[in-house]
C-alpha cells in the first residue's frame, strides 16, 4: 500500500520521516512495506533497519503533538459508522 492508501483507510498522518513512537521506542517512518502490505517500515532511533509496523500501533508526532494510534482508530470507526447510517437512511 502507498501512504495515500494507509492513510485514507486508516486515518494516519503517515509520510517518510515523520517521527513515530511504539512501546517505549522512537524512530521515524521510512518507506510503506512492500505492496499489498498494511504495515509501514519504520527505523527506530539507534538501529541501522526498519522494521515492519502496523499503523495503529504507531503513535504520530504532527505538528508538536502526539496522535495516538488508538486514538486515530475511533475516529476512523466513528467516520465509518457515520457513513453507514447515511446509506442506511438512518
């Protein structure tokens, strides 16, 4: 998948360089995994590769601020769930 794709189907920030946070660690966001693939490639502060990441479990720092992943999770099942009700005409 291509950042246009993750993060249109999971609401992430995510773009090369844009620094991340998961379970204690901080790097930054590399490239998206290869094609088809829903993780992102993420090289964490200190190592010399990236690791495969799903988005979710990612933390963003945009703008100064963190996003939190399950944060972002909510509002993308809030936005679907909207959406349902309008085709449903509820």
């Amino acid at each position: 998948m291509t950042f246009a794709e993750i993060n249109k189907y999971y609401g992430t920030p995510a773009q090369r360089g844009l620094k991340v946070r998961c379970d204690g660690k901080q790097g930054r966001i590399t490239i998206p995994a290869p094609r088809g693939n829903h993780y992102i490639n993420v090289r964490w502060d200190g190592d010399k590769r990236s690791t495969a990441v799903y988005p979710l479990d990612l933390d963003y720092l945009v703008d100064g601020e963190w996003q939190l992943g399950k944060d972002l999770l909510a509002v993308r099942d809030a936005k679907i769930d909207a959406w349902n009700k309008r085709m449903n005409g509820d």
